[in-house]
C-alpha cells in the first residue's frame, strides 16, 4: 500500500470582476505577479517590455471568500 496521500488547497472568490483600464497601475500589477513566477527583475522588466501590452488585468472585489485544506487518505 502505498504511504502518500494528496493534500489539495482551494479558494472560491466571488464579488464584482472588472478590467483594470489604467495603464500605470495595471503595469505595476503586472510587474508584481510576474515576479511571484519569475526568478528576478531584468526578466520581468523584459518580458514585460516585449509583451507586456498584450496582458490584460482583472480586479476583483471580493464580496465572499471560503476556503480549504484536504489531506486524502
């Protein structure tokens, strides 16, 4: 038999979803997730530079929020 089990983390969001249309705050909210992906800056600043025109950003308004964590055995 085998010893691991699956741990799985979720989260369902729901709220108010919109376009984020301002083109200076949308460049530093992709700067930010981008660097949680990758492994420093002059990428980001890179690949952003190359493409980052092409990315289109969403913000959420949280209006509920549940979560959680399962250990399958």
């Amino acid at each position: 038999k085998e010893s691991w089990a699956p741990f799985v983390q979720s989260a369902v969001v729901f709220g108010r979803c919109r376009p984020v249309k301002d083109g200076p705050k949308a460049a530093v909210l992709l700067k930010q997730l981008a660097m949680k992906y990758y492994p420093d800056e002059q990428l980001v600043d890179d690949e952003i530079a190359h493409a980052g025109k092409n990315a289109q950003l969403f913000e959420i308004k949280i209006e509920h929020l549940s979560g959680k964590e399962v250990q399958e055995r």
